[in-house]
C-alpha cells in the first residue's frame, strides 16, 4: 500500500508559466502554488524534504522535474526517468491554497508538503473533505 502526498512550492509573482492549471482562473493577489504528486512514503516526504532539500533552489527542481515515485534522501525517483509521458506528470498550479487541498484530495494525498516562507511545511490530510 501507498502513501501518497502531493509536494508544492508558493510562488513569487511571474512564476506560473508552463503548468497544467488545477483549476480555472487566478484570483488577483491571492497565493498561486505549483506542485507535484509523489506515489511512495508519503509520511516520510516531508522530513526528507527538510533535511535533505533545504533550500528554494532544491524546492524549484523538485516540483519542476514531475511527478515522483519516491523522495529519498540522495535522490528523487521520477515517473520521467522511467518514461512516462510529461504531459501526464507535469507540475500543477493551484491558484491558491484551497485549491491546492482539493487537488491533493483528488489525488489521494494523505500529506501536502508546501515550501513557503524559506521552508517545508507539512499538512496531514485527515478527516472528510
């Protein structure tokens, strides 16, 4: 069985180019969010992302490689190195928060790791929608 989680990065203004929108529209002056899904060890993402991936930098070229396997401490395990299409693993963008929560809803995330303000923070999803 998998623990799945979806990992996100907050965006500064002008970063949105190049993502499958999660929804419709932006909201002027709201948080927009880009992200991915990670299949594996969804518990233990958020602790390796912040040892391990410290830094914004580290945070851009997760979220932008795609979709993960798995995220380990010497490596990331992408859906891309095994050959799978990127327009089906391509980063998402959210045009803000709660809609970064449905989308990790609907993609059966049990944790939402979120680089913001110079860190990782971690959300367990638990309870009813």
């Amino acid at each position: 069985m998998s623990t799945r989680s979806r990992i996100a990065m907050r965006l500064a203004n002008g970063d949105a180019q190049g993502c499958a929108s999660a929804a419709g529209g932006r909201i002027p002056g709201a948080a927009r969010y880009r992200s991915v899904y990670c299949h594996f060890d969804g518990d233990l993402v958020g602790p390796v992302l912040r040892e391990h991936y410290a830094s914004e930098e580290q945070a851009h070229t997760i979220i932008n490689g795609g979709d993960l396997r798995s995220v380990w401490p010497d490596k990331l395990e992408t859906y891309r190195a095994i050959g799978e299409p990127w327009q089906h693993i391509r980063p998402r963008e959210s045009a803000d928060l709660s809609l970064l929560i449905e989308l990790a809803w609907d993609t059966g995330a049990e944790y939402l790791c979120c680089w913001q303000d110079d860190g990782w923070q971690t959300i367990e999803m638990r309870g009813s929608q």
